[in-house]
C-alpha cells in the first residue's frame, strides 16, 4: 500500500486538474455540458483513480488503477486537441497543459513498471 499524498505523479495529477479547470472556464456556454464537462472528468479521474488504486491490497490492485487514469490521460489529450483544433483553447496553454500531460503518462508508465516488477 502506497500513501498517494507522497507520490509525485499524485501532486503533479492534481496540479494539471487545477489547471484545466482555470483553462476551460471560458468555454462557450453551449460546452458547458459537453465538451469542458468532459475535459474536466477526464482531468479529475487522473489523480482520484491514482488515489484510489494506492488504497488497494496488491501491487497488481494498484497497477489496474493506475492503468485506468492513463486511460483518462489519453482521454484527456484527445480532448485538449480537439478543444485547441476548435480554438477554445490559445496555443500556449494547450501546449503547456500537454507538456504537463506528457510528463504525468511517462510518470505513470513508470510507475506501473516498477510495481509489476
């Protein structure tokens, strides 16, 4: 068992989720309920399922959360560069929010590794 408020890959998941929320606040009102609300979920489910998995008995436990919030990672990319291609996003921020994305992924794969070592 892991304590999820100790690892990187937590806080760095939290931070980018903050950030998204900041970035898709002036959405257009008509994406309220679609396209931020599904940005913000996928962003949200990176850290809660980080958490969540570090709660579990096993590594193997751990690795199939771990496997869920990289699936909300990618989920998350496609989003940001549909919301960039629709020009609700300025280039400069959805490149940042991608670095930050990129680096969470690796971090995640990582960690992933090491616990099915």
């Amino acid at each position: 068992m892991h304590n999820f408020k100790q690892l990187d890959i937590w806080r760095k998941s939290q931070d980018l989720c903050i950030r998204i929320y900041e970035a898709t606040h002036d959405f257009p009102k008509e994406e309220k309920f679609g396209l931020q609300s599904q940005i913000r979920r996928s962003a949200v489910s990176i850290p809660s399922n980080i958490a969540e998995g570090t709660s579990r008995n096993s590594n193997k436990e751990v690795v199939r959360f771990i496997e869920i919030a990289l699936g909300s990672a990618y989920e998350l990319e496609t989003q940001l560069m549909i919301a960039s291609r629709l020009k609700y996003l300025e280039n400069s921020i959805f490149e940042s929010l991608s670095e930050e994305l990129i680096s969470i992924i690796q971090m995640s794969i990582k960690f992933r590794k090491r616990l099915k070592s």
